[in-house]
C-alpha cells in the first residue's frame, strides 16, 4: 500500500498554526525551536506521516505555501 507523504518547508512556514487545526487527525504539531526567520514551524513526525490520510487541508489553508501533500508514493 502507498504512503502519503507531507513536506513542510521549514524557511517558508512563519508558525501561523493553521495546519496543526485543519488537520483531522491532529498530526501536525508547532516546533519547539525557531527556523531561521524567528518562527517556530510546524513540524510532523515520522510515526504521525504514517496515519496521514493524504487529505492535503494542511496545505490549502497554509497562507505561506510551506507544505506539500504527496498522495500515495
């Protein structure tokens, strides 16, 4: 079975948390270390990229295009 895959472009992202609240599945969490710019990114385990369900919400609410769905690789 294919996997979905979530990339989150960590310079990108300005820790809006947008996404940490579209997603059903509560997946995506904020950082606890600052990028580059002073923000703390959203982030996304391993284990939780498991039990994404490849839904893509995270990256239509996302106001900075800092994240990726890839459905099934």
């Amino acid at each position: 079975m294919a996997k979905n895959k979530i990339e989150i472009n960590e310079l990108r992202c300005k820790g809006c948390a947008l996404c940490t609240v579209a997603c059903p599945q509560g997946l995506i969490k904020m950082s606890t270390e600052l990028n580059k710019q002073g923000f703390l990114p959203a982030m996304i385990t391993a284990e939780d990229m498991e039990r994404c369900s490849g839904c893509t919400l995270c990256a239509q609410v996302c106001p900075d295009v800092a994240i990726e769905v890839y459905r099934g690789v």
